[in-house]
C-alpha cells in the first residue's frame, strides 16, 4: 500500500498549521490566502492564514491520494463523507462525544468530527470501508458478527474502528480492558455485551500475545 | 424429477447469526445521511431559543441574498401545509393546531421557525445566523405539576388550566377494597423525561419528480406507510403519488414511530424548489425537537390485607404532554393506566390521567411507551406494601400473581393476558441468583456497615400492538410471500425493521416452512413503492403480528405449490416437505425450483390455478399477547460517593417462543441497558425557564460500555395463544423490566437508614446527600 511518505505529496512545513494558529488566523479577519496547506509552497510561506475560502489539500485515505478543495472549516467527517464519499463514519453527536465518526489518522483512533480535514494531511488515514480487503472481512469484523455486537448498525464503524485500534495497542485485553478502553463510544442499542466479547475474541485471533 | 428428499433441519429457534451485519460491519449500509442526488439541495432549520415567545417580526432579507442559498421559508409561506398530526383520540382531548413552522407563537424551545435550503449544508447553517427575528419572551412553565397550579403561565393561552385531558377508569370497586383494606401505602413516584437519543438523528430526503409528478420521500422512519398517507395529507397530494423509503434506520426506540415537521416540510420545499433537498437533525436539534419519552408524576395507592393479599389500587397519573401533541402523545398513558395493576390478581382499579401542557418539546412513544412507568410504579409499590408488612418482597409478590390456571386473565383495567406462569420466571430468577444466599450476604453486609441491596420487579407488558380496535390507525400487518421463477424468495413485509434483526427471523420463518435456504430467503421493507400497504415496527408487534401475516402468506403458498407439484407430479396424493413436492404413493418428488419455473412458464396450469406463485396476507391479531418475567438486581451504594456498583444483573424473560435466541438476548440486553439508563443516569432536564440544559451527548448521560454490566439472562417460554407462532415479542421487555429491579434494589440497600423511595435515575449525588442525610430526602 502505498503511503504519504513515500509519495510526492508536499510535507507539512514545519510552521503548518495548528489547530491554536488556525483559530487566531480566522479570529483575525482571515481572507489570506497562504499557510502550509496549500498547494503551492510560494503561497505556503505567505503566512500562517487559511480561509475562509476553499484550500487545495491532498488527503491519504486507505492508501490512496485524494487531491480536494475544502475550506478550512470542514472537518475531516465531512471530507470523507461529503467529498470522498466514504459514508462508514458516522456524524451523531459532532462534539467529539459518542465516537460514531472514529478513524484511524497515524494508526490512532480520532474522532474524525473534531478533527479538520487540512489538519490531517500528510497523514496515513484509515477508514471502515479501508477495513474489509475485497470480500474478506477484518477480524474484527468477523468478531462483531459472531458476538451479535450490532443491531442498528449506526455507532457500528465506528467501534469497529476503535476496536481494531484498541487491540493494536493492547494485543491481549480482558473484558474490562475493552469496557475502558472503548468508553469514547457510544451504542444506545445497548450491545455493549457482545461488544466486549466480540473485541476479546478478535484480539485472540488476531494474535495477541498470550494468545 | 428425484426420488429422495433431504429434510432440513428446522432453523426456526436456532441462533443464526443476522442476515442484516455484513453491511453493517463493512459500513457499506445506506442511511438517509448517506443519500446523495444529483442538484441536491441541503435545508437548515432556524428554531426558537425561547419556551414561550410571540413572535413580532422575521426578517430573511439578508438570508436569502447569501451567496449560495436557494431560498428561505417562514411560517407564513407555510400556511397551507396541514398540521402536524395526532393519530389519538380521548374525550374531551385538546389538541392545539400543530404548523409546520411557528407563525405568531413559539411554544418550546426547538420550536421551528423558519428554514433556509441552500447549496451546501455549511451555507445553509451560516445563513441561519443572518435571519433576524424579534421575540417577545413570555412567561413559561415547564414542571407539569407547576403547570397545573392556578396562577400558572398558560402554555396555550386558549386553556389557561393547562390541561390537555382528562380520562379515568374505574374498575372492580376501589372504593369498597379500600374500605376493607388493613393497611394502605402512599407514594408520588416520578418517571422522568428521558431522550430517546437514537444514535441516528431524524433526516429526510425529499425529491420532487416534476415530469412524473411524484414526490420520493426518504425518511428515517419506523412507519413508512402511515407517513406516506399523513404527509400526502398534509402537502395535498395524492397518496399514490408520494413514495416513502426508510432506507437503513440508525433506531428508533420510538422516536421515530411519528410524523414531523420536518418531513411534511422538506416535501413541500422539494416541490416548490423543483430540486430534491437534504435536511438532517443535528445532535442539539434531536434532543430539542425530536420527542422525549416518559414524563410522568404519579400518585399510587395501594391497598392490602395484613396477609400481604393486595385489594386494590388508586393511580392518578400526571403526564407532561409538552406544548403539542405529537402522532401518538395522549395514548402513551393510557397503556400506562391499562398495565397498572401490572401482573397482579386484584381487580379493583380507580385510575385516572391528566394530560398537562408544558412549554417542552411533546412526550411520545420511547421504548416500552407508558409501560414501563406503570411497571416502575406498581413494582415500588408492592416494594413499599412489603417493608411495610415487613414480608420479603418475593413471598409477596408469589401471593400475588394470579396462577397459570387462571388464563386468560381478565383485569380490572380491561385487559385480557393471553397465558402465563408468573411465578416461573420469579422463582428461576432466584435460582440463579442464589436469593436466600444473597439476603445471607447482605445480612453480613450490614452488620459491616455496607449498604448491599436486592432488587425484584416481576413485569408484564402489552405487546404485538394489536387489535386494529386498540391502534388509531389499525394493528394489522401485511406479508408478500414470493417464490421467484428461479426459486428464491422473497418477502415484503409492511413491518418495517430498524436494528431488530427481523429480516433474519422472518427469514428463518420462510426457510422452515418452504424448506429453502436461509441464504435464499431476501425480505423487503421499508419502500412503499415495492411493500403492500402495511403499519410498521413499534410496540413489540414486528415478529408477532408482522411473522404472523408471513407465516399465514406461507400456507396459502404451501397450497398453491402442492397444486402445482401435483400436476408435475401427475398425482392426486402429493406432501410439501424438505423444499420438494413429494407423491406419497411413489416417493417421486419435484424440488420448489422446478414447480417455481413451470408455474411462472405456465404452459400447463394446475385446476383452478393461477400462473405464479405468490401469496399475500393481512392478519388481524385477536388480541395483544402478554410476555412477562423477572429481573433481580443486587447492588451496593458507596457511602463515600453515592455511586451505585451493579454486583449483578439476572433477567429471566418470557416472550413466549423464541425463534431466535441471538436475537432476543440483544434485545433484553440492549432493553435493560435503556432501563439502566433511565434508572440510574439519564434525564432530561428543562430549567424553570424552559430551556433544555441537557441539549448535547455532553450532557446527557446515555450509558457507556463501562456502565453496562454482565447480564445473566434465561427465559421461560409460555407460548401465546392469540397468534400461530407463538411468540409475545421482546423489544421493550428489558427496558420495562429492568428500573425498578434497580431502584428497588437501591432502596433495600438504604433501607437500613429508613429510605422508602426515590426518584430516578439514582445519581451518585443525589444517593451521596441523601446518606449524608441519614436518609431523610
């Protein structure tokens, strides 16, 4: 799979923008064009602006590049709903609350409503749909299914997502492990039974350590 | 033709795993959300920040002229589109007019008020905060009770009293029970609004066909038929040129067993853009706009012989309507004053309701609607008439349970329970969970100075809604069943599932009886472009009512493949067994596949035949079946905190037969972790002014993955007479079941410091103050 590094996708300057630096540029009136993000480094270097109008980003989703135009304010949620139409995150509570909207940006689950979609370039994305590998379901997926971990299917990616980051990160969890470790999302179906039980047995498939 | 015939095994009660996951676990499922059309438009809606205002004056001027928006509506242009209907009637019932959006009045904060469509959705909110409109605030009220006292702000200022209606019931001769009674208790018991917060907020895609003169309706609905007859009612359209489509719903739990605003309204703009337009509710509009469930103050009294024998009982129900009656708004209570006496022999019933206007958002239907207050109510009381006759809570329920001779039960409130063995799923109950042990345990527990307590609610429910001469808009159901050219199946069913499972276990159905593959079984719904009329999935009623109209589609089918397979077969003496019409005689047999290709080639047709094979049913339940069961809850208070630990969880649930294991475990899981909720950590909290303080996931405490402890679940199956299946139903079990398993569970742990009840939901500060206290509230 290819990835951002190894591609020809402009890296942030070190001065990219910061979510601090990107609030106080539209405080300021905004209007300017410049900032990192751009696409074109002679602009880049203008100052540390964007917006309000749209920005040319390039986004790295499931392994492939992405070249968009957003304005600043659009949250990567959207980029990928609206603009790539990858549909599988969800919006249910845009406040970074339930975790419906959970992707993977560097590996780590992030709550893809809070996160601004020209703060995600240059970064390795992975959504639901970059889960499955053609008719084959993700082991975490397989899991879900054979615990009964989803009824409405809503808040559904989205745990899949974070579970899958979970389990990279604690290889051989417990059922208490997976009630924490997964306390940022929300299922109001109330599955969280099959839940814990699905990410325990995809843990063990995955290979955790004890496993 | 073969000579032998592989009989399936039966799939029906197995576990099967849901036909429905894979596109849900890939993503790839469509909500309304994820619908796109080419020129789509996106609407915004401006709503009230005030609970009563009259409205002096909108300007949309510099709105309209935003770069991007296509148009922006008041109430004013939206005269003519009917009003938000109330399917309910009682006596004497006022029902405000209901527009679309707020003319001169706002009554609630969320109150729509006018609606910008723009070409994105992010113009479309921006152009929201360049409408000016001029409120003059007025005073509000938003406790139902405060409501009620003289003096108090008019929520509509045509009925300065505040009362929506009134409605009583007298059963049996409360009067004389209590007379005679030797011991009475009193309690004002409070069920609190709660959110329904289904994960998916409401959303509609409206598209207008100019060439066609159809209109498509994409809704998040569980009632596509009845939306599509009540939203051509209220553009003025013919109902056969209005197609609503439920794609993929992200729940409902009642919430969206209505009909909006909203969806009237983005029908009327999508006609008047010419183009098809977008709206989806945010989070803070949901919990604004979107009807909340419960909302109930009630007064309770009961009366007993000092034998623990219960007399009879006095309910007076106050139900905090909000400021309009939303689809089905005054019914909800009367199913709480129907389940009253929950499952109990007494008969002897005074009950009435007052319905009360407030300026909130309506009460409507959430999961268990009016059933679990009543349950919340009755299983305190039968609580409180034990402490008070120091009998443990169990003996006193077994003394009171009608027995399984007694059935059907007829009861004071007018009821007829289909079957039952009451004291089964109490008595299995406290097998598992070791009860003598556990009053041992807490015996200990207290001499340690730790506040363990044990919790019983033995719950009925009134499910499969129903008789059509129960519903307002009848309790039927409606099922196509196919068998295509190729063999394959398909189903229409008028249910419309959202999260349930019923595609699985109306397939498993169709597999058993036409001996098919679960794989080649495909059920539709939710389209009413493709469905036969049909009334939807609320109130327990899906499989029960709508696997009934199935089950009945099939045998008609059976007949018509014997037909046919008899013909093929050249025999007058066939049976339809294992997916093959077999002739008795010879052992010959004709697999459905080929008797599907010859009666739709139809060169030769059976006697009496018609080409095809197809069959459709509308089925009339007789009556609504009754599940019941018993939930245990041991838990223990930290004094420290006031946070309540569930030690353990055992539910035994009755839902008559299962056809699904899998599926009806998710469904009390996902019931009792709503009933959780209500108990211990939700509510939904307006200020004396009438603003919704918890308007965000933030602030409102749906329950987490941390918060849901381990179920030990098990069943009794009593199966129901009132249908050929079986079965009762189990949506709203656990829900109903499971708060006063907790609060009952919370108070014997506090008893020792002299409480005898409280209100939910049981938060660590609430407990904390009242130990603080000693137990004085």
């Amino acid at each position: 799979m290819r990835s951002p590094k190894e591609s020809q996708v402009r890296k942030l300057p070190e001065s990219g923008v910061s979510r601090r630096g990107f609030l106080q540029g539209v405080s300021l009136g905004g209007g300017a064009l410049g900032a990192a993000v751009l696409e074109r480094p002679a602009e880049a270097a203008q100052s540390g602006v964007v917006g309000p109008g749209e920005v040319s980003i390039t986004l790295w989703v499931n392994g492939k590049e992405h070249e968009l135009r957003v304005e600043p304010r659009v949250t990567l949620l959207d980029a990928l709903r609206d603009r790539l139409g990858l549909t599988g995150a969800k919006r249910v509570c845009d406040r970074g609350t339930c975790g419906a909207c959970t992707v993977l940006v560097e590996g780590k689950a992030v709550y893809a409503c809070t996160t601004l979609a020209i703060d995600a370039q240059g970064k390795n994305i992975q959504t639901i749909e970059g889960m499955t590998r053609g008719s084959e379901l993700h082991p975490v997926m397989k899991a879900f299914v054979n615990n009964d971990a989803q009824q409405c299917g809503f808040c559904t990616p989205g745990f899949v997502v974070a579970a899958k980051a979970f389990i990279d990160e604690h290889p051989n969890p417990t059922e208490e492990d997976v009630m924490n470790g997964l306390g940022g999302n929300l299922c109001r179906c109330g599955t969280y039974i099959g839940i814990r039980k699905a990410v325990v047995e995809a843990a063990k498939a995955m290979g955790g350590r004890n496993a | 033709m073969a000579t032998t015939v592989t009989k399936t095994e039966p799939i029906v009660g197995k576990g099967v795993r849901r036909k429905e996951d894979p596109r849900l676990i890939t993503g790839t499922a469509t909500y309304v959300d994820d619908i796109e059309m080419p020129g789509m438009r996106y609407a915004a809606i401006l709503r009230s920040p005030h609970a009563a205002a009259k409205i002096l004056r909108i300007e949309t001027s510099a709105a309209a002229a935003h770069p991007g928006v296509v148009a922006v509506f008041t109430g004013d242009d939206t005269r003519d589109v009917g009003p938000v209907p109330c399917a309910a009637s009682l006596p004497g019932l006022r029902a405000p007019e209901h527009k679309v959006l707020a003319t001169d009045r706002v009554y609630y904060v969320g109150h729509p008020v006018a609606v910008v469509v723009a070409a994105d959705r992010y113009v479309a909110q921006d152009a929201l905060d360049l409408i000016e409109v001029e409120y003059e605030p007025q005073p509000a009220v938003a406790d139902p009770e405060k409501a009620l006292e003289p003096g108090a702000p008019a929520v509509h200022p045509e009925w300065p009293d505040n009362r929506a209606f009134t409605y009583q019931h007298e059963g049996g001769d409360a009067a004389k029970a209590f007379a005679e009674a030797d011991v009475v208790v009193k309690q004002r018991i409070v069920s609190q609004r709660l959110i329904p917060t289904a994960m998916e907020t409401r959303g509609v895609v409206a598209a207008w066909d100019a060439g066609m003169r159809t209109l498509t309706l994409h809704s998040s609905t569980q009632i596509p038929h009845l939306m599509r007859s009540l939203v051509a009612a209220m553009v003025g359209m013919p109902e056969n040129r209005l197609r609503v489509v439920t794609p993929e719903v992200g729940g409902g739990f009642g919430s969206k067993l209505n009909v909006y605003a909203e969806e009237a309204l983005l029908a009327w703009i999508s006609m008047r853009i010419g183009k098809p337009v977008k709206w989806i509710e945010s989070r803070r509009e949901n919990y604004q706009a979107t009807i909340h469930g419960r909302g109930h103050v009630d007064y309770y009294e009961l009366a007993a012989r000092k034998d623990g024998t219960i007399l009879g009982l006095k309910a007076k129900i106050i139900q905090d309507c909000g400021a309009y009656h939303q689809l089905l708004t005054p019914a909800i209570p009367t199913l709480s004053l129907l389940m009253a006496p929950g499952i109990y022999r007494f008969r002897n019933v005074s009950a009435e309701i007052i319905g009360v206007f407030t300026n909130c958002v309506p009460t409507d239907a959430y999961r268990g609607a009016g059933r679990p207050e009543a349950t919340h109510c009755i299983e305190r009381m039968v609580d409180l008439l034990a402490a008070e006759l120091k009998m443990d809570p169990a003996e006193i329920r077994l003394k009171n349970f009608p027995g399984p001779d007694e059935f059907p039960f007829e009861t004071g409130t007018g009821l007829s329970y289909d079957s039952g063995d009451y004291a089964a799923p109490l008595k299995k109950a406290m097998e598992i969970a070791g009860y003598e042990g556990l009053r041992e345990e807490q015996r200990r527990a207290r001499n340690e100075g730790r506040f363990l307590g044990i919790g019983i609610s033995t719950y009925g429910e009134i499910c499969a809604l129903g008789p059509s001469s129960a519903l307002p808009a009848g309790g039927w159901e409606s099922a196509t069943v196919r068998v295509e050219p190729s063999g394959k199946v398909t189903v229409a069913t008028g249910t419309s599932p959202h999260g349930q499972g019923e595609e699985t276990s109306f397939a498993q159905i169709v597999a058993d009886e036409l001996g098919v593959d679960l794989d080649d079984v495909e059920v539709i719904h939710g389209d009413t472009g493709i469905v036969q009329y049909g009334i939807g999935t609320f109130g327990s009623r899906t499989l029960a009512v709508g696997g009934t109209a199935i089950h009945y589609a099939c045998q008609d089918l059976k007949t018509k493949i014997k037909q046919w397979g008899a013909m093929l077969l050249e025999s007058d003496d066939v049976r339809f067994e294992g997916g093959a019409c077999v002739c008795n005689k010879t052992g010959k047999s004709v697999p459905l596949a080929e008797i599907a290709a010859a009666a739709y080639r139809a060169l030769k047709l059976p006697p009496g035949a018609e080409p095809g094979l197809v069959a459709t049913r509308f089925w009339e339940p007789s009556n609504f079946t009754f599940p019941f069961g018993a939930h245990i809850a041991v838990t223990e208070v930290d004094p420290e905190t006031g946070q309540v630990e569930i030690k353990r969880y055992v539910a035994v649930d009755d839902c008559g037969r299962i056809i699904n294991p899998l599926l009806v475990a998710g469904q009390i899981h996902g019931g009792v972790a709503q009933g959780l909720g209500q108990a211990l950590y939700e509510e939904a909290v307006y200020d004396e002014n009438g603003q919704l303080v918890t308007g965000e996931l933030m602030d409102y405490a749906v329950p987490k993955a941390t918060m849901v402890p381990h179920i030990e679940s098990s069943h009794t199956e009593t199966p129901s007479p009132v249908n050929p299946l079986g079965v009762k139903g189990v949506g709203e079990a656990g829900t109903i079941g499971c708060s006063p398993a907790v609060v009952n569970s919370v108070v014997d742990a506090l008893s020792p410091l002299g409480v005898k009840h409280i209100d939910m939901p049981l938060t660590p500060e609430k407990l904390w103050r009242l130990i603080a206290k000693g137990g004085q509230a």
